[in-house]
C-alpha cells in the first residue's frame, strides 16, 4: 500500500511526499526539488512512465523507480518499461527497498 510504502522509505532514513494519484504528484509544488520518485507502472488515468515523463521535465534530474505486481519482461513486453528502468516486482521487502533506493540516487558511487 501507498502508506506501507512510505512508511517503510521513512523507516531507512528518507524524507517522503507521499500522494495518491498521477493527478496529485504532478499538482506538487515544482518550486520544491524532488530527488527520487516511485511509481506504480499500471494507474488509473496515467502509466507510471507518463508520469514520470512529465515530471522529469519539472526535474530534470529525478530519479525513477517502477514498481510492479507483474514481473519486468511482461512490463517490457507491453511496452510500458524500457530496457533499463529500473524496477521493483511487488511483493519486496525493505532490504530490497532500500537497495533499490541508494542504487537509483547513486548512493555509494
């Protein structure tokens, strides 16, 4: 759940902005910098790569993690996941969260 999710993101040390929506995530303030967003791929009204799309023009410099109950190749058959997206298949636990996080931010580089 959304509020799994950030809590488990709080419970390793990151700050979050959690919202419920597509809709909501691009209504944030762009004045604000975000480093990392997690999006579903599958959502009601938009794809997690439109949003990202449109929120990468906001911040250039976002980093982007799909998440997915369906395995990555099926994502990338359907032509919603590029080759080299990143990508957490749900169910994942917090030593794979956190992982994913510091890989994305390129934490330890």
């Amino acid at each position: 759940t959304r509020t799994g999710l950030d809590n488990l993101l709080r419970l390793i040390g990151y700050e979050v902005v959690a919202v419920a929506s597509g809709e909501e995530a691009l209504a944030l303030d762009q004045t604000q910098a975000f480093d990392l967003l997690i999006s579903d791929l599958v959502m009601p009204r938009t794809s997690g790569a439109e949003l990202a799309r449109q929120l990468t023009e906001a911040w250039p410099d976002l980093k982007v993690v799909f998440m997915s109950g369906h395995c990555e190749d099926e994502m990338v058959k359907r032509g919603l996941l590029e080759p080299g997206d990143r990508f957490l298949e749900k169910p994942f636990g917090l030593k794979v969260l956190a992982c994913e996080a510091r890989a994305a931010l390129g934490a330890g580089e």
